[in-house]
C-alpha cells in the first residue's frame, strides 16, 4: 500500500522549488547546457535544484549521466556499457565553475563498474583542471565505492580534493534490497583508507530515512561512521522519485530530525545537516565554512529544506508508503596494497 506524502512535506518541496522558472535559474540551466555538463539535481531529480539553481549553484555529474548500477532508490538511467569518459569534461567543468562564479565546487559521478579505476583518474583530472584554472576555490568530491580498490581511491586523495564524501545512504539491512552491488563494510572502508591516507582531509557521509530503518540501527550506522573518523554527516527523508523505486516506508517529522541533528552533534561529528530535504551537498559551502572557522559544534543547522545533490528525488504523487559485533569488526578490507 502506498503512502501520500504529508501535506507539510509536498509544502516544503513546493517552497524549495520556488526558484524554478526565474532568469538566474535559467542561465544556469543555460551554461550547463552549452557546456554539455549534466548535474546530479536534474538527473537525480532533486527536490532543491529550483532553489539552488537560483542561487547559481549545483553539483556537478561527472563520467556521463547513466550509472552501471541500479539502486532501488536512485532515479539516474541506468546501462551496463555507458559512453566511454570526455576527456574535455574537465575543462568544461572548470569554465562552468568560473561562469556561475562559484568558490566550493561539488562533483559526483554516477558509478562506472565498467571504468578499469572506476573513474578514479577522471576525477584526479577534474581536481587538476580546477586547481589551475580556478585557484582558492575548494573541492568537495562525492566519491562511488570503486568496487574497493584501494589503488583507485589513492588517486582520487592524491589530487588532494578539500573534501572526500562517500554515502553510507542506508542501514546494513537494507543493502541487498536497496543498494544493490555496494556493500556497507565496504562503504565504511573506503572512508576510513581515506583519512588513513591524508589525515587532514575533511570526510563526509550520508543517510537517507524513511526506508524501513529503526533508531538503534541508524545509532549503529553513526556510529561506525564516528568509528572511521567522519567529519560532516548529513541526514535527509527519503523520497521516492517514481512509483516504481522503493516505497517510502515511514515520514519522519522535522522534530525527528532534529533529535538526530543533536544526538550526532553529541557523537562528535564535526558538522550535521539533518532535515527532510536535507542532501548529501546540502548548503556545502556553508557547512564546510563554518567547521574551518572552528564553529564545528554550532554549524549543524535545525531541520528544514535542503539543497544540492541527492541520489534520490522530489516525492511521487503517493508514494509507497541485541548488541551486535561491530561493523567494523567485520569489515571486507580494500585492496590490501
């Protein structure tokens, strides 16, 4: 049985997309169109691409727009060969940023299994392109799992990005079913061989509610993430993009989310973003601003709209509605190199 979107929920879609149609929205959807560059707000549908493209800013989808696999929640096309990497891709980027006058640029990328490096080596080429042509802006990158090749992830750390994020998006139950060809111990690897490998780079991770988790698991899941040393952590309500993703099994309040945004403050993460649109780029540069200037504790911001990138996208009209070993005993290690 479905489940209808709360009419508080579809009223804070509504006002996070209130941007759409405006001149500013406009000329962005313009230049990434001249420059051939795809985003993860259109693709992914996200709730907050009017409000955020009124403010000229996105986040950038790099490798191509299909993804090799098929998660239950993601709206982005999906095919087992997609088209091979643009090697202009990065100097496109590079000239978007400067033509929205951007100074914290996000890239993700859909995952490409087929890619010998997973992509790797494109995104140290994109790092490169905005270092030369864009200095003092700072990187975020929303990395894919690279199938746990630790080669792989040294060289997206190598080219020295200000911010490595990687989504944890769900509890350890809900892989098979949700996150199909990722692995959560995995997922947690990946963050914790990046800060082993640069120690002073920012971490960041998400989860997405509403899927059939309970509380202790999601207190698990911030765990581990504290466990491997995550800094940001962002937490939003999960909304299925069309009637044939996976159901939204319950709506969290915004109260809700604020008990998360204080218990992971609490946990020792250094910047939280939890709300019901909150997503992985929720409010980038204003998140990673605050904990550089040493306002860690203080920056998570109460619940409410969020913008920029997310893997799942705006609410279809009715929408499906004991202590364990820890994770990280069991983690599968990534390539022992």
């Amino acid at each position: 049985m479905s489940r209808p979107t709360p009419s508080w929920l579809t009223e804070m879609v509504r006002q996070a997309k209130r941007g759409a149609g405006t001149p500013t929205v406009e000329a962005t959807r313009s230049l990434l169109a001249r420059l051939e560059l795809p985003t993860v707000c259109e693709s992914a549908r996200c709730p907050n691409r009017g409000e955020c493209f009124s403010h000229s800013t996105a986040t950038f989808l790099i490798l191509g727009d299909v993804c090799t696999r098929g998660c239950a929640f993601c709206a982005v096309k999906r095919a087992k060969r997609p088209q091979p990497p643009a090697h202009d891709e990065p100097d496109r980027l590079a000239l978007a940023a400067i033509g929205l006058g951007l100074r914290h640029i996000v890239v993700t990328s859909v995952t490409r299994d087929d890619l010998e490096d997973g992509g790797a080596g494109h995104y140290a080429a994109v790092v490169r392109a905005l270092r030369r042509q864009c200095p003092g802006v700072t990187i975020e990158l929303l990395v894919p799992d690279f199938r746990g090749s630790a080669d792989a992830l040294r060289t997206v750390v190598a080219s020295r990005p200000d911010i490595l994020a990687h989504n944890i998006e769900t509890v350890p139950r809900l892989y098979p079913a949700v996150r199909r060809g990722a692995e959560y111990p995995r997922s947690l690897r990946l963050l914790e061989l990046a800060k082993n490998e640069e120690p002073e780079l920012v971490t960041k991770s998400g989860l997405m509610l509403g899927l059939g988790e309970t509380d202790a698991e999601v207190d698990e899941v911030l765990e581990d993430l504290r466990h491997v040393r995550c800094d940001m952590l962002t937490i939003g309500q999960y909304l299925a993009p069309t009637m044939r993703h996976a159901r939204v099994e319950r709506y969290l309040t915004p109260a809700e989310f604020g008990r998360w945004y204080e218990k992971a403050l609490a946990m020792g993460f250094k910047s939280v973003a939890s709300g019901p649109l909150v997503r992985s780029s929720y409010k980038a540069p204003v998140f990673y601003g605050d904990m550089q200037d040493g306002r860690g504790a203080m920056c998570g911001r109460r619940p409410g709209a969020g913008c920029a990138a997310s893997e799942h996208g705006e609410p279809s009209p009715r929408e499906g509605g004991s202590p364990r070993q820890s994770s990280m005993r069991m983690a599968r290690r990534f390539d022992a190199q």
